[in-house]
C-alpha cells in the first residue's frame, strides 16, 4: 500500500509539474508577445515623434517665411503710397502745365486775330 501511495503521489507530482512547465511556457509565450508588441509601438511612436519633429520644423519655416512676406507687402505698400504721391504731384504738375499752354494759347491766339484785324 505504502508503493501504492508513493506511486500515486509521483504520477501527482508529475502531473502538477507537466501542469506548471505548460503554464510557464504559456506566460513565456505570451510575455514574449507583449514584449514584441511592446517594441513595435515604441518604433511606431519614434516614427511619430520624428513626424511631429519634422512638422513643427517645417511650420516654423513657414510661419517665418510668411512674416518675411508680410513685412514685404507692407514695405510695398508703403512704397506703393509714396508712389501714389509722387504721381499726384506728377499729374498735378501736369495740369498745370496744360492750363499755362492753354493760357497762351489763348493770348496767342488772341494777339493773331489783333494782328489780322489791323
């Protein structure tokens, strides 16, 4: 009786011991793919954040490149404004001009018409 029992507790010792490396080598089968998992979002995030990188780098260019613009608008519409008076002047110039041509020509006209009235 006493092999009997001893024999009885080795097939037990035996079936808890395959029972206990089954489950350790479902845990190590599963933690290596948590540890995969693992590693392939730590690169999707590396890609991520170079993304981010890249696109806060090539929006801060762009802001600078649109203040560059701004500031060159507004120095051409400064100098469009300093233009817009210079022609003001110009054509001011001009007419008055033409109302000194037309003057004499009218006293010129004038003076040929005395001329052949004599």
């Amino acid at each position: 009786m006493k092999e009997r029992i001893k024999r009885v507790l080795e097939v037990l010792g035996h079936a808890l011991t395959v029972s206990v490396h089954k489950r350790l080598d479902h845990t190590d089968r599963a933690l290596d793919l948590v540890i995969e998992q693992n590693n392939r979002m730590a690169r999707t995030q590396t890609a991520l954040l170079q993304s981010s990188i890249h696109m806060v780098t090539a929006l801060n260019r762009l802001e600078e490149d649109l203040e560059a613009l701004k500031r060159a608008a507004a120095r051409l519409s400064d100098r469009s404004g300093e233009l817009t008076a210079e022609l003001d002047k110009a054509l001011a110039s001009v007419s008055e001009l033409k109302r000194i041509a037309e003057s004499q020509a009218g006293l010129a006209a004038g003076g040929d018409r005395a001329t052949e009235e004599t």
